[in-house]
C-alpha cells in the first residue's frame, strides 16, 4: 500500500536532516523553487487535499483567500495544537518525520508568498516542541529556512511557539489569539482569517498532517495523490484507533479505507474477544455510530452521509459492557472545563450538559431529563462564534439518540446499571 | 518580594522578542520561562514579566489564568496529571486515578506534605493510542498500569 508519510518512521533517525534528506528530503522544496506559486497551489487543489485538523477544507481552496494585494506581509501559521479527544497522528509526524513538516511549510510559504510563519503546538507536547525546534535549527543550517533559501532569494523565518493547555486554541482564531500573547477566545468572523489574522495581517492556518502532505504532492504530483484517495478526498490519511483494540495507534490508510476494516483488520479487533458497542468515528466531538453503522468507507462524504464525520481522524473503540451515559458524562465534563466561557450558550449549555448527564449516571436523574439535554443542545448548535458549542452538543445529541434506551434505564432505576464505573 | 530572571533566562526572553513583530507575542513563552524560573507563576512573577513586557499585570494575569498549563500556586516538585478522557477512561484511568490517590495519600488536587508530589486528573494528553497517559513534568508515561506507575512513583520518591 502507498504511503505519503509514514514510510520511514519506524526509522528514529529519520528525525535528524542527513537522514531525511537520505530519502530525497527537501527535493521537493527545490523543485517547488523552480516552479511558480500558482503552479504549486494548482497542484494541490488538483490533489484534492482536504484540510487534516477536523474541518476538511480543501487545502488549495483555502489557500487561494488570500489577498491578491502583496502590500501587507502574510503570514502562515501551522495548527499543532493537537487536543481533540481520541486524536493523537500529528504528534507522531512531529515526533518521527519532522523534516516533512517543515518542508510542507516551506514549500507552502513560497506558494502563498509568506516569509514568516509559526508552529502552535499544545503546550503538553513538550518532547515534540523539543524535536520540532531542533529539525528547525538542522533546516536553517542547511540552508531550507532562512534568508536567500536556496540561492532563490525567497526569504522564510520559521518559529517553534508553545501553548499552554487549552483546547479551545485548536480552533484557528483562538490559536491566533493565543499567538499573538492573549487569552485564547475565538474571534467573531468576518473578517477571517486570510484578511485579518495574526498580528492583522492576512493569515493561513492549516493543520500539521495537511502541510507534510505537500511535498509528496510536489514530488508525484497532485493527480497522483488524488488518486491515492477517492474522489473530493485524495491521498491517505493518518487515522489514530484508540479505546478498547488490540493494537491501538496511528494507522496510514488511504482516505475511504472501510471503517470496519480500520477496526477489525488494521486495529485487530475489539480488546479481549468482546462485542463492540459503540464508535466514535473522528474525535470527541463527532457524533456516534452504532456497530451496525461502521460498514462505511472512511471519507469526508460517506461519512457525512451517515450523519457523521471523520474529523481529525481519531477513531474510538467503545466495548459492550460499557455505560454509555458515564461514557458521555467523561465527555460533558471535558466540554465544560474546555469552554472559553467568551458566549453564553456555550459557557452555560456545556455546564448545564454536564450537570444533567452527571446526575443520570449519579443516579439522581429526572422525568425529562432527557428532553432537557436535547432542549439544551438545540440552544446551542449554531448560536456560538466558534463551533466549541456543535463540538459538545454532538455527542450529546447522538448518545441520546443512539443509546436512549440506556438513559432512560438510569433515571428509572435511579442507578447506573453498570455501577458506576468503566 | 521581588523575583527576577537569571542570566540565562534573560537571554531567552531576548531571543524571543526576535521571533515575533509584535512584543504581547512572547506572553505565552515568557510565563512558561518564568514557571520553570520560579517554580509557579507567582503574584510577584506576574508583576515581573508585566515589568518587563511594559503591559499591566491585569493582563498577564488574564492570560495566565487562561491556560490550564501555568500553576498560579506552588505544586510539588513532581506534578503527576493523569488523563481522565475518553480512551484512557475506557482502559481503566478512573482506577489508575483512585490508586495514585491512595497510593500519595493525596485526592486530586493535592500535594503531599513533603512537597514532593502533586496529583492532577486533567484532560486529554493527545496520546489516546498508548492511554492510560500521564504526564509528570515535562514527560509523557504510556500504556500505563497499576505496576508501572508505582514504579515510576517509586523511582521519583
């Protein structure tokens, strides 16, 4: 099976510049060099590369909002905040194939005409920031960052830039916020972000997997990479299984690969022989998907046709035996601790959510408590700047919908049938 | 009393005010300078990095609030923060959490009376594929279980 990143990351050495550069590393930055910025961005929207962070953009679109005025510098700004529940493949590319990274951002800001861009990476990451730092230091040696790049007089200073623990800065005006030294709040849109971003300058952000896709891209060609995927979804993703399998990790695939196939074949199955239960297919915040739902291929499309998404890419194994509404009160916590606290229905509906589904599992729930979980998902879907509020009200609404039948068990017994525990 | 950078980390903070154009930028990297400086970022390392950014300490501390990652109150020397989200809950992160508990004699939150340890549930570490995670300090332990935890407990005692 071809693979565009993963290739040589059982390698550790693979880290450091001479072996990266071993296998062709930073060619594809000195053919970008000799192309022109259009022509680069043609390839990647003929990739089809959709944006890897959740949102699935196509990259090359996305790109294309930039001013055509270069009066202003731009400024490109990677989203290493990797903190969606479940999701854990950027920090493996950071991790083991740095260099991909850096050459993706390279060849990335010749295309936008940018000269000055930052890595946000979560601030938890302490190692990844560690080696991110040092392949930039290696790629400014060699002469890939910095002043004159190559003898082609583009010009790209690159900075390594720590968060510092909050999941709201995933979102790509928070994370310039943050940037920029403030709080992490979400920006209200328009303007967005390719007219006004960090420092008021016109601001790309896009994620760390989407970025090391591009010199593959340069190197074989955008049709090439499409082809790897299906169509609208070109090339592979980095898919991460975690929860109950037995060989939990990040996982190369194409991008439409069979959700059950990802389970069973490439995760080996559900942990100790058990039936599976539940799947939350592409991070926390997607909603759930019944056993006999997975049967779907692992694209942007399919699974929107199913109600779902695949997100960041962050698959979720959930066994039989499992308390679905302790499993989503985890969840509601996590939402209500995460919320900026900048809109109301998001500060308070996150809280309300974790209150009403902590006292079902405590078995303290109400005759329509229910009702009022999905009451108070309705007041907030779509009434929020930032999609923090979607992100909480998914899983609830889902769960219920799913699994009602578990809820009601709760609040009519006054207990948690699975005493109150995983 | 007052608290100020060594040489070392004065040079950093100069650094810094390189990469960026405009100064408020360096809020984030100096408050964690000043956290491995002083230990926590204090009220007095507050009004220091104010000090030496010229913005009201009002402001740096609205950002240092903001971010689970500054501790506004001294930890202990080892700040053990266990993941309590989804994957890791589902293998067992409540119980690795109860036995840590019990374990330091500490619940959530708390710090043991040598200073040495602090206990912290926090969310997610974003390496759900080798949950249960903790990180102590800078450093992520994976695959975790009742045993490799007291060993690393152990070795850190």
């Amino acid at each position: 099976m071809e693979t565009v990143l993963t290739t040589h990351f059982a390698d550790d050495g693979y880290r450091r510049i001479d072996a990266y550069r071993g296998f062709g590393g930073y060619d594809a930055l000195r053919k970008a060099l000799s192309m022109t910025p259009e022509g680069i961005i043609d390839e990647v929207k003929k990739a089809n590369l959709r944006g890897r962070g959740g949102a699935g953009f196509p990259a090359g679109v996305k790109w294309g909002f930039l001013p055509k005025d270069l009066s202003r510098p731009r400024v490109l700004v990677v989203n290493a905040d990797e903190g969606e529940p479940g999701t854990f493949k950027d920090r493996v590319i950071m991790a083991r194939g740095p260099h991909l990274l850096i050459e993706g951002i390279a060849i990335a800001a010749f295309a936008l005409r940018v000269h000055l861009s930052y890595i946000y990476i979560r601030g938890e990451f302490v190692r990844e920031a560690r080696i991110l730092a040092e392949a930039v230091a290696e790629a400014y040696e060699a002469g890939f960052l910095g002043k004159n790049i190559l003898g082609s007089g583009f010009d790209l200073d690159l900075t390594v830039h720590r968060g510092a623990g909050a999941y709201i800065c995933g979102e790509e005006t928070s994370l310039i916020n943050s940037l920029e030294g403030k709080r992490g709040w979400p920006r209200l849109k328009p303007p967005f972000p390719a007219a006004v971003g960090a420092f008021g300058l016109p601001t790309i952000v896009n994620n760390v997997e989407t970025l090391a896709d591009v010199p593959w891209i340069i190197t074989h060609g955008g049709e090439k990479f499409a082809s790897l995927g299906v169509e609208k979804n070109g090339g592979t993703r980095l898919i991460g299984v975690s929860g109950a399998v037995n060989r939990p990790g990040v996982y190369e695939l194409p991008a439409g690969t069979n959700l059950k196939e990802i389970i069973y074949t490439h995760a080996g199955g559900v942990k100790d022989g058990k039936a599976l239960k539940a799947v939350i297919p592409g991070g926390s915040s997607t909603p759930v998907l019944r056993p006999d739902e997975i049967d779907v291929a692992y694209d942007i499309e399919s699974m929107a046709k199913i109600g779902t998404m695949a997100g960041s890419g962050g698959v979720i194994v959930i066994p039989e035996g499992t308390c679905m509404v302790r499993a989503l009160s985890v969840l509601m916590n996590f939402y209500a601790h995460e919320s900026c606290g900048q809109c109301t229905p998001c500060r308070e509906g996150t809280g309300w959510l974790k209150m009403i589904v902590g006292r079902i599992e405590a078995g303290k729930g109400r005759a329509g408590d229910v009702e009022l979980i999905l009451d108070v998902c309705d007041n907030m879907m779509g009434r929020t700047i930032c999609p923090l509020a979607d992100a909480a009200a998914m899983p609830a609404q889902s769960f219920i919908w799913k699994f009602r039948e578990e809820f009601d068990r709760h609040i009519g017994e006054q207990k948690c049938p699975y005493g109150n525990r995983f | 009393m007052s608290v100020a950078f060594s040489d070392t980390a004065r040079a950093e903070f100069e650094r810094l005010l390189t990469r960026y154009p405009d100064r408020e930028a360096v809020i984030l990297p100096v408050l964690h300078l000043a956290q491995r400086e002083f230990g926590f970022v204090s009220d007095e390392a507050i009004v220091y990095v104010a000090g030496l950014l010229g913005v009201s300490p009002a402001k740096i501390n609205g950002v240092a609030t903001f971010y689970t990652m500054y501790n506004r109150k001294p930890v202990g020397k080892y700040h053990v923060q266990i993941c309590r989200n989804i994957s890791c809950s589902l293998l067992g992160a409540e119980h690795l959490i109860g036995h840590v508990a019990g374990k330091l004699g500490v619940k959530p939150g708390g710090t043991t009376p040598d200073g040495k340890f602090t206990l912290s549930q926090v969310e997610c570490l974003g390496s759900c594929g080798t949950a249960p995670v903790m990180q102590v300090n800078d450093d992520y332990y994976e695959n975790l279980t009742e045993a490799s935890i007291d060993a690393i407990l152990d070795k850190l005692a």
